[in-house]
C-alpha cells in the first residue's frame, strides 16, 4: 500500500516536473518563432530607418516614421555601419544613406 502511493506520488511529481520543462521549451520556442517571424525584418518597406544601437550581434533599426524598432543581424549590414546611421533598404540590403 505504502510503496503504491510512493510510486504514484514519484510519477506524478515527474509529470509536473515534466510539464514544467516542457513549459520552458515552449517558451523557448516561442521566442525563436518571434524573432524569426518575417514581420520582423522590414526588408520590403519603403520607409527611411536608422540604426539606434546595437546588442551584441544585433543592431536596432528605428522606423523613422512608426517610430517601430527591429532587431536585425549585424551581418546584414555593411561592416562600417555605427549607431545613428541613416538607412535605406535597396535591392533587399541594407545600404547606408549618408
């Protein structure tokens, strides 16, 4: 009797123990999806951006005119780019607007 309930105390505190990884990777999950969701990466627009700063391999490119901000690779950047450079987006690149 005594060993049942030990049993079944131990498999349902790995259940919750379980359910509560599982809860990290879907939040984990989650993350990735938004930060690589393609509304992120404002590639099409027509708009005049520039860079506000940068976070480690990430820069973040302000919407002149939403006011919007996107966390986009460095590397999508030409090398010499800095914070406060003015951007445009040309044939799908990233191209300083001096």
């Amino acid at each position: 009797m005594l060993l049942d309930f030990l049993n079944q105390t131990k498999e349902k505190a790995l259940d919750e123990t379980n359910t509560f990884s599982n809860s990290i990777k879907d939040f984990i999950s989650e993350l990735q999806d938004y930060f690589n969701k393609p509304n992120i990466n404002p590639i099409l627009s027509k708009d005049s951006y520039y860079i506000d700063r940068f976070e480690k391999d990430w820069a973040v490119l302000i919407n002149k005119r939403t006011r919007e901000s996107y966390f986009i690779s460095k590397d999508e950047f030409p090398k010499e780019v800095t914070d406060y450079d003015a951007i445009r987006i040309e044939n799908k690149k990233y191209i300083i607007d001096n």
